[in-house]
C-alpha cells in the first residue's frame, strides 16, 4: 500500500490481485464501525532469534538496456468506479493478476502483473500506460523520492531500475537468486529484498553494484519486507517458518 502525494486527502493506493484491479482508500470516508477494543482471547510465545550469519558481500555485474522503456507500448483507458471511500480501475487487459503497486512523487501509480513490463496509471484521466523491460516477470515495484521506478524480476532473480526519462533499464542479477518476491527502496537509497525461496534478505548499492546479503534459517520463506522508517529495522514475513521477523542494521 502507498501513500498518494498532494492530494489535499489521506488516500492510499494498493493491489486488488485476484481482480486485477487497482484502487485507492480515502480514509477520510472511512466509517469505522463504534464499539470496545477486543482483548485477544490467547497468548503466543514469541521464540527470539538474536543473531543471523555474518552478512556477505558480493560484487554483482549489471547489465545496460538503453531506451527500453523510453516510450509506451500501448496507452488505453481503464474503466473507472467508485464505492466511497474506495475508487477502482479495471480490470486490466490480458487478465493478469496486478500483483504489487507504488505512487510516483508525481502521483500517478505504477504497477506490475507478473509480465514483461511495469505500467503507469494516470488515475486523473484514468489512462494506463504500458512500458517494456527486459524479458521476464515483474512481480514487485518500488519509487522512491528520486522518482526512478526500482522493480523485481522474479524469472531472472535480478533487481532492475526503470529511468522514467531516458527509459534505459538497468538490471543488476541478485547472487544465490532464486526467487526474489518483494523490495522497498530506504531513504539511503539501497534496495532491499527478498527471496522466498533462497531463503535471503538483502540489499544493492547500487552506485558500488555490491549486494549485501543475509543469510534466514532453511525453510523460511521469506515473502513481504517493510521497514521502520525511524529506527531502519526491516520487518519480513517467513511464509513456512511462521515468523514475523526484525532485522535491525548497525
């Protein structure tokens, strides 16, 4: 879920995958049902893992596609509906699941469907528009302030950065790779990662092509990433470990 800039509301953008739609949440049209806070009925004990392996540090080659996605390949109007506080685009063409999205610092949203490209919603006109990157699977997206569009490739197990304005692509293949599943890019501008199933949380600098990678318990699965934007602890899911992880960087 994203935050949409200079607005003038409190609106939120985030993926509907099944219905292969995209929609934003006004919370200011938000009626939240009164009533008392519901104590949990059990408890769980936490088990406390306090240290992983020592990260490694691997130099990772990128490789160079200039003006891929410098223009769209296609343009086109997605249908538009409204159920306060929800308003919905879609579905998209092709019937593809809409499997991630982020706001631009511009406003408009991106968004990926698993193909070989990341497309641009413009929800003020309502147009989508489609842009091309090297062959493979995009499954995950993140823009920071920089406004360059950083996405995941899950066929290739590879990070790659979309330049909005000159279209070149850029792909750096992530080492030990297998199946990279989402990525946030954190206020130094490093992007962060996943891999579910090599079992890795870790991160590129991108100017060095250096990849620092940290090593999960066999088995864990790791599947969503977020951060504490304050303190820089990366919280992540394992899928078949049954963990909420923190991984706090010195």
């Amino acid at each position: 879920m994203s935050a949409l800039p200079n607005v003038g509301a409190a609106y939120f953008a985030f993926a509907e995958r099944l219905a292969g739609q995209i929609a934003l949440f006004e919370m200011a049209q938000a009626q939240l049902p009164p009533g008392p806070v519901v104590a949990p009925s059990a408890t769980t004990t936490l088990v406390r893992h306090t240290s992983l392996p020592a990260a490694h540090v691997v130099a990772a080659a990128s490789t160079v596609h200039p003006a891929t996605g410098a223009v769209p390949s296609a343009s086109y109007v997605l249908p538009r509906s409204t159920a306060t506080p929800f308003v919905e685009w879609g579905p998209i063409p092709g019937g593809n699941y809409i499997e991630d999205v982020s706001v631009h610092p511009g406003g408009e949203i991106w968004f990926v469907d698993g193909a070989s490209q990341v497309h641009r919603l413009d929800h003020r006109t309502n147009t989508a528009s489609d842009y091309d990157v090297p062959s493979g699977r995009a499954v995950a997206v993140d823009i920071p302030g920089t406004g360059d569009v950083w996405y995941l490739d899950s066929d290739r197990a590879a990070i790659g950065k979309l330049d909005v304005v000159t279209g070149e692509v850029i792909l750096w293949e992530i080492p030990g790779g297998v199946q990279p599943i989402d990525l946030l890019v954190d206020g130094m501008l490093n992007v962060w990662f996943v891999d579910r199933e090599a079992d890795l949380i870790g991160y590129l600098e991108p100017p060095e092509s250096r990849f620092v990678l940290f090593d999960l318990p066999t088995g864990s699965f790791p599947v969503r990433l977020t951060r504490d934007g304050q303190l820089e602890h990366f919280w992540f899911v394992a899928e078949r470990g049954g963990i909420v992880g923190r991984l706090r960087v010195p």
